[in-house]
C-alpha cells in the first residue's frame, strides 16, 4: 500500500496546496484524487499568479471577461471560481461520504480588506455565494485584524479556511473566533453546523533559524511547532466550551498543516508529512511534496495526543538565544506581506496579459 493511502487510512486528509487550469484539464488532479488519496486543495494569489503567467489556458477567458468590463480583483475572482468550481466538483464525492468533514477547496479573500470587518465579512458572503459550491472555503488570515472577520463570518454562515497561523497562541485565538461564531449561532436558534480548518505554517520557522539553531536542532523547530499546535488543538476538543458545543451539533475546526514542503535541500523531502501524522486534521502539501511521499513515504504511526517532545525542542531554541514568541509575530507579519506583495504581483500579472492580448 502506498504511504498516501496509509496516511489517508490513518485519519489525516491530504490535501494539494497548488491548482492550476491545467491540472484539471489534463486530468493530473483526477489522478492524484484516484491514486494519492487526496480529497481537497488550497489556493493562494502566488499559486494562481503563476497558473495565470505559466499557461494559455486562461487566455481566452481573460479577453471574454475584458470586453465584458470585468478587470482587476473583479477577473480575477471569476478566473479563480472557474477553476475552484470544477476542483470542488471532482471533491464533492468526498465532501458528501464524510458528511461534510472533507472534500473542500478554498478561495483567499483580497487582502484589501484586511483591516476592515464590515467589508470581509460582506465580500466573504459574496464569493462564497457566487461559487455555489458547499465544499468551499473562504480563506482569512488569523491575525489579530482578521479574527473578528472569521467570528463574524461564521456567524454569518460561511465555511472559513483561517490562514497564517504561526503558533500555538495564534492557533487558540482562531479557535475562540471561531466558537464566539458557533454561540452567537446557537444563542440565535441557528444551526451550529459552519465547517471551518485553522492552517499551521510549518517549514517557515526552520527557514527563519536556518543560520541561527543549532546544529543539532536544525530543521526540527517547525515540527515541534506542529506539536504543541496539535497538543492545543487536542485539548481545545477535551475541553468543557467545546463539548457544549458539539452537544448543540457543532462541527470541529479541523486542524490544517501547511507550508510542509520542506526548504531545506540537505533535508528529507518529506520531513513534516512524516513527522506530523494525526487523525482528524489535514496536510496541505505542494505538488512535488505530495509526489515523493506517495514515491517513498513512511508513516511510522499517529502523533502522541500530547504532541510528544516538543518542549525539548523549544526550549532548546530559547536557550540558544532565539526569542519563539518575537519569531511567531515576525513570521505573521512577514506572511501577511507577502500575501500583499503576491496579491500586488497577481493583478499585474493578469494586467499585463490582458494588454498583451489585446494587441494580437
């Protein structure tokens, strides 16, 4: 059996961190659904920069949209929900088999609106709306700007896929936004059934101390992260709030691992899938992460329910100088510009093709 089906077996859902028009033209994602195991994906602006400036596929879609004065994050969204419809279409059989546990893709709001509620709650409504799909998710950062969009979002009765998450801290702080949503549903007399992930960054930690750990700790902090993260989200499911809420009907926010490519060229292609099996969570990878541990993967069993030595880990990087929670800030600052920057670069990319092609 290959690892891919083993993981899936054990309870983790893999997940494609990457879409593009040709995967799904040319029957790449069908394959990896057969073959690999895999029952959803994720999306960002980098991903859909490059689809876009990487192929023609989109080409003729883009002059459509144009002559029909649709440009700017307006092409956009009708480009990406185009490819996204037919991703959760190809996933619906395993959206429907687990009740609703599985089988989703996700779409990033524009980061234009990362400072005003009001307006991501609105514009959430409205794409998850016009995908007509209910195996999709509307991507939100967890930041301390953005938690009140995801409670309100929820509330408001869209999935949510909360992104750039760092940390334990920033892990719980998503969590509880998303269980103010879940109450305010149920003092509401609304149903608690709002499906929602909260997405780990991993490797980026191991890429921040790369020159600063230790030796002997090299590529081993985003794992340890990954731990503690699930030790939290473990204890978030034990606790009393939550039970409460699952009597009422309420649904887990699944635990998502991303960012688990691994970085490092010195080290195993395949270190976080490896090391961070768990049931009833995800492992989003990119595409050559998802190839080589369907090539040569190995599980080796479930993650201990209380993560394991993660705090050896930690504390080995607190003793070498390395200040976690200052490094946790930085990266979700640095990620949130980045997604600016990716986003910026997304539009001239679309811009440029657009003027391209109507000069031919």
């Amino acid at each position: 059996m290959k690892a891919t089906q083993t993981l899936h077996n054990l309870g983790q859902s893999l997940w494609l961190d990457n879409i593009t028009r040709d995967i799904l033209n040319n029957g790449t994602l069908k394959r990896y659904v057969d073959e690999f195991s895999v029952t959803g994906l994720t999306s960002n602006p980098t991903i859909f920069e490059h689809a876009i400036s990487k192929s023609a596929s989109y080409d003729e879609d883009i002059v459509g949209f144009n002559e029909q004065g649709v440009h700017d994050e307006a092409l956009f969204f009708e480009l990406a929900l185009q490819d996204l419809r037919r991703a959760a279409d190809l996933f619906l059989s395993a959206h429907t088999r687990t009740n609703g546990v599985d089988g989703y893709v996700s779409l990033e709001l524009s980061p234009r609106l990362a400072y005003d509620t009001k307006a991501s709650v609105a514009s959430a409504k409205e794409l998850h709306a016009k995908a007509n799909r209910p195996n999709l998710f509307i991507k939100i950062p967890g930041t301390k700007e953005g938690n009140p969009a995801i409670e309100e979002s929820i509330f408001s009765s869209v999935p949510i896929n909360v992104t750039l998450l760092f940390s334990a801290d920033h892990y719980v702080a998503s969590a509880e936004a998303y269980m103010r949503g879940i109450e305010r549903r149920i003092d509401a007399g609304l149903s608690p059934n709002v499906r929602s992930v909260a997405s780990v960054f991993l490797s980026r930690w191991d890429k921040a101390t790369m020159d600063k750990a230790p030796s002997e700790l090299r590529n081993k902090l985003g794992i340890a992260v990954g731990q503690q993260v699930y030790k939290a989200y473990r204890d978030i499911l034990d606790s009393d709030r939550w039970q409460r809420l699952a009597n009422f009907g309420a649904q887990a926010q699944r635990l998502l691992f991303a960012s688990t490519g691994t970085k490092d060229p010195k080290a195993s292609d395949i270190l976080y899938v490896s090391a961070l099996a768990a049931p009833n969570t995800i492992d989003t990878m990119p595409e050559e992460t998802l190839v080589a541990f369907h090539d040569h993967g190995v599980v080796k069993g479930s993650m201990p329910r209380d993560g394991g030595d993660f705090k050896t880990v930690l504390d080995g990087f607190q003793k070498a100088g390395i200040d976690l929670t200052k490094l946790a800030a930085d990266l979700q600052s640095d990620g949130a510009k980045s997604f600016d920057k990716s986003w910026d670069s997304l539009l001239q990319t679309i811009q440029s093709k657009s003027e391209s092609l109507q000069t031919k």
